[in-house]
C-alpha cells in the first residue's frame, strides 16, 4: 500500500474550497465595526460595561499605589494608630474593585449570550428565505458550522477579548500613569523591556495557535475516518477494505501524535521564556531602583510601589497579546458570518406577488426550459397540460427530468424560460407558501422530524386533531400497520425517524401529504420503499385519494403508470411523448419499447 494513492485518502480529504476559507483574519475596523454593532440592541449594558471597564483599568493601580504609600507614610514612621484607617480604606477598595469584576464578567455573558441568540435567530431566518438552490450548492455540515463554531467565535470576540482589551489596556495605562507620578525616570528604564516581552509573546502566541487549530483537525480526522469505517463497516468489510481503512487510520493517528508534541514543545518553550522576562525584569528593577534608592534620588516606598504597579504595567501586554490573536479567529468567523447573511436569496417571490385563490387543479407547462447550472440545460422547451383531476404519470430514464418538472411546479426553482400555470395564473405571480400549501408531497426519500408520527403528519396541517390523523391512515388503508407500532400515532421517532422501517417512513409520509387535502398531489416515487403487499394495498387506497386531485406520479412500476390519465414520457430533458397508456403502445414509440421492457422486466 503506497502512501501516495490518492485514493485511499478519500475519507479524509477536503471536499470544497469552502474548507479552505482562513482561519483568521486580521482586524478591518470595517468588520469590527459591524460586529461591535451586533451590541447596539442593547445600549445600557453596553455602556454600564464601558463605565466597569473603566474603573476596573484604575482600581487596580489604585490599589498599588495605596499599599505604596502606607509603607512609605505610617510603616516607614512606626505609628500604627495611623495605620487604621488606611487599611479600612484599602478594604472598602478592595471590595469595590471585586464587586466590578463580578458585575463585569456577568454583564459580559449577559451581553454575549443576547448577542449570540440573535446572530442564530438573524442566521435561521435568513437561511428560511434561501432558495433550494442555496442549500444544494453549500455542504450541510458547513452551514451548521457557521450557526454554532463561528457564532461562539464572534460572542467570544465581543464577551471577552473586546471587554478584556479595554481593560487590560486600561489598567496599563492606569498603572503607567501613577509610576510616571511617582518616578519617572524609573519608569523609563522598564518601559524600555516592554518591547521585548512583546515580541517573545507575539512570536509565540501565533505559533502555538495556529499548532493548537492544526492538533485539533487532525483529531477530527482521526474521529471522522474512525466514524467512517465503523459506520461503513458493511462496506469495508464487503469490499475487503479492512488493510486500507486501518492504513489510513494509522497514518491519521501518526500525524495526530507529530502534532501534539509539536505543539506541547511551544508551549514548553515558551512559559520559561516569559518567566525569564519576569525574572530579567525583577532584577532590572532592583538594580535600577535599588542604586536609586541607595544614592537617595529614589524612596523605598517608591520601589515598593514599582513592583505592584510594574507587575500591572507588563502583565496586560501578554494577555492583551493573546486577545488580539483569538480576536483574528472573531474576525474569520464574522467575516463567514456576514458573508451568509449579506447574500441576498438568487431569486424571491415578485413583490406583487398575490396569495393563491382556492385552486381547482388545473396544471400547464409552456414551453418551459431549466438549468441548474448556467449553461447546462436539464428541460428543453417541455409543454403539456393536466386537467383538475388528472393522475399524470411521468416516465423517462434516471436523469431524464422527471424529479425536475415536479420540482418547478411547486416552483422550488423558477423556469428559465416558459411559464408554469394553474388555473391559468403564472407562478411567477403567486406566493410560494400558498402555493405548497395546497399541494401535498411524497418523495423518495422522505424526512421525517424527531418527534411522535402525529407531530410528523400533523406538518401536512397544523391543528391536525388525532382523530384526523387517524382518518388518514385510514384512507390509506393502513391504519393498522400504525397501530401495531409500540404507541401507535403517538411513538417516538428518533433522529430522522429512525425506528421506523423505510417502508413505514413512507406511510408517514403519505399521511402528511393526505392529511392537508392537497388540490395538486406529488408523488416522487413515493411507493419505492413499500414492500410488495403493501404497495398493493396502497395502490387501491392512492387511487381512491387522487380521485378529485391533480396527482403527478413519478413511479418506475408499470402498474401505477397504466392506469394514469396521461402518461409524460421524458427523454434527456425532452418531453418525447404524451397520452394514455393503450395509445402510446399502439404508436410503436419510445413509450412501447420502455413497456416492452418493463413487462419483460417485471415478468
Ligand atoms: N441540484 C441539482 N444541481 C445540478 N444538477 C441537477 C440537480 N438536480 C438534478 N440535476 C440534474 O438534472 C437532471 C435531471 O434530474 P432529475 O432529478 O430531474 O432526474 P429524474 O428524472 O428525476 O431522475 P431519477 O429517475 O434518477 O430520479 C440530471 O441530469 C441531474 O444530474
Ligand atoms: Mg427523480
């Protein structure tokens, strides 16, 4: 097994170019901006948070200066009676500045926490008025990870590293401030270490980020490709993958344990530098201060003062390091945030679009051409017309159009070119929601929701009372293959009706396209996943439910296409021919030889 087929890597390779948008960004005002804006709902705790920031950044320094300033005044002296009231003042301090920390930091989850539950809200609402086309262009995974990775991001960006800039910078500040007050030349001598602390943290910090992102999707690798095989293990095992799989895994797992220590060695590396500085620091300071200090040009109390404040000088230069370098992976995700919901839906419903008067059922296509993709027609130039009533059967090869002309009709796409009608009004010209609402869907594959299967059909019509739910069923003829289930309409389905046999699945399905008595009913090979029995029970039951409805049947058994009132037959996109059954045989044409198949086929 060489290490360079590259088919073997198919489990763990990137799929888009979506995967490869950057992790961080630096820091646009533009984008700042607009994420900063996120807060604006919220104006008072926006500025209570400025005024704590505020304090904080001098309470701090304040402090230091306190504890300085008793030593040098009542301990220097020996007059303890002095000292009371000074250490009461320095508590009453103390528990202000604790008391801001703590309406700070709740304040800061309060403002993240109402910030991130309205970017989800803005984000839901916005992927609502997408288009299907959207959805079919984008991989589900990523979206899902926009909702819940990049909008933690930009809540932590605001929550945390704004507020904690503010105030580390603040308290910086703050502390320099008192020390120029207090000696400025020896204030000078440290400033000039800060440069360096800074450079050590900046040179570090990126690398160990950066060596922390590459640990972590190593790892999901390793989960994703462990996922893949044991999910797939019919696969593997069916197609004697076993040495593959565990060759890739294997290379996966080694990869994984490079980057672990790789990123352990930064961090190895970098903790005793940082403690180095301290150290380097300390000494410059006792040296500096304590020649100043010996030669009288400087207090003790003055050298007291400048390891408090010193500490809260160069203390906030990592941290605000760290905070500017997790600011970045804000920026990347607000930027993938923004993007979504700045992309405007590919097309809407016209503006003067009207709700659907009460449909007969009447459908009419005119000459109507489609492409999914610019340039790569599916449906060329395709009429036809369905009176109210009509069980329209659509046959064609596998990728002949048919899913395609159901989906325009519930105008999921809008036609290039041509118009789709009912009762004669142009869908252009209606509103999508009151068009589906009096439609009513099968497809092949049918989602069904966590929750009971009277939740599920009940989405076929809100307010759907059991006893209705029931009646469906029984419609369909198959109220007792419900009733057999552990707690009939009312069990619980699992992630995507797990729990339910596929066949089982799609009597749900049914029910919930039934339940809402739909003028147009579509039926996408809706009855592929019904055993045999069953189908023939519900072929007897669906006849009888079309009755009165516009059905469009996409079914590849002859038995459900005979008996169809008109009978479409698609090739390449290409309506190749129309009419009953009995006709289309007696032509000779594409329709009698697809038959001559099928009943060859089906014995
Ligand atoms: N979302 C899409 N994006 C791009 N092309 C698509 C998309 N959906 C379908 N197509 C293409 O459009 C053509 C018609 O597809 P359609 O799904 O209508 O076929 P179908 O007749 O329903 O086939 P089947 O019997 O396999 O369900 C196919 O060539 C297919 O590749
Ligand atoms: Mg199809």
């Amino acid at each position: 097994m060489s290490a360079a087929d590259p088919r073997q890597e198919l489990t763990v390779r990137r799929q888009r170019p979506e995967d490869d948008e950057p992790d961080r960004l630096p820091l646009a005002w533009a984008l700042v901006r607009r994420t900063i804006d996120l807060t604006s709902p919220y104006p008072r705790w926006r500025r209570t948070l400025l005024a704590l920031c505020a304090a904080r950044a001098v309470q701090l320094p304040i402090l230091a200066w306190l504890l300085a300033h008793v030593i040098r005044g009542p301990v220097s002296a020996g007059d303890p009676a002095a000292l009371a009231p000074w250490i009461a003042g320095y508590a009453a301090l103390v528990l202000a500045t604790e008391a801001t920390l703590y309406w700070r930091i709740r304040l800061a989850h309060q403002l993240g926490e109402c910030v991130l539950r309205d970017m989800r809200d803005r984000m839901m609402a916005h992927l609502l008025t997408q288009p299907l086309a959207f959805f079919h262009a984008r991989r589900h995974g990523s979206l899902i990870s926009r909702m819940i990775g990049d909008i933690e991001q930009v809540r932590n960006g605001i929550q945390n590293n704004l507020f904690i800039t503010l105030i580390q910078a603040g308290q910086m500040l703050g502390a320099a401030a008192v020390m120029l007050w207090i000696q400025p030349r020896l204030f000078l001598v440290l400033l000039a270490l800060a440069p360096v602390l800074w450079a050590v943290n900046r040179h570090f910090r990126g690398r160990i980020l950066d060596a922390s992102r590459t640990q972590q999707e190593s790892f999901s690798r390793v989960t994703a490709a462990l996922a893949e095989t044991v999910q797939g293990i019919r696969v593997t095992q069916g197609f004697a993958r076993e040495e593959t799989n565990a060759g890739i895994f294997s290379r996966l797992v080694h990869a994984l344990a490079g980057n672990v220590v790789r990123t352990s060695r930064l961090v190895a590396l970098f903790l005793p530098l940082l403690e180095l500085n301290a150290q380097g620091f300390l000494a410059a300071l006792v040296a500096v201060g304590g020649w100043m200090a010996a030669t009288g040009t400087a207090g003790a109390g003055d050298l007291v003062a400048f390891f408090f404040l010193a500490n809260l000088f160069f203390s906030p230069i990592t941290l605000i390091g760290t905070q500017l370098s997790e600011a970045t992976l804000a920026m990347a995700s607000a930027e993938r945030y923004f993007r979504i919901l700045d992309t405007e839906p590919a097309w809407r419903d016209a503006p003067d679009a009207v709700p659907c008067p009460p449909l007969r059922g009447a459908v009419a296509f005119e000459r109507v051409t489609f492409a999914y993709e610019e340039g790569r027609p599916v449906l060329h130039d395709v009429s036809f017309r369905a009176e109210p009533g009509e069980v329209v059967a659509l046959v064609g090869h596998t990728g002949s159009g048919k899913s395609t002309i159901v989906n325009l009709l519930s105008k999921f796409h809008p036609p290039g070119a041509g118009r789709v009608t009912v009762d004669g009004l142009d869908l252009a010209r209606v509103t999508q929601d009151s068009l589906r609402r009096q439609m009513g869907f099968v497809f092949q594959s049918n989602f069904l929701f966590s929750g009971t299967v009277a939740d599920n059909v009940r989405q076929g019509r809100p307010g759907a009372t059991d006893a209705e739910i029931l009646a469906a069923f029984d419609a369909l003829d198959c109220r007792d293959l419900v009733e057999s289930l552990p707690k009939g309409i009312h069990t619980e389905l699992s992630e995507r009706g797990r729990g339910l046999s596929m066949g089982q699945q799609q009597l749900v399905a049914f029910a919930r396209a039934l339940v809402g008595d739909p003028r147009i009913l579509v039926l996408d090979e809706a009855t592929s996943a019904v055993d045999t029995l069953t189908e023939a029970r519900l072929q007897v039951a669906l006849a009888r439910l079309m009755r009165g409805r516009t059905s469009f049947v996409v079914a590849h058994r002859l038995s459900t296409i005979r008996n169809a009132d008109r009978i479409l037959v698609l090739d390449h996109g290409r309506l190749a021919e129309s009419g009953r059954h009995a006709e289309l045989v007696a032509a000779g044409g594409p329709y009698a030889r697809l038959h001559a198949e099928f009943t060859r086929r089906e014995g």
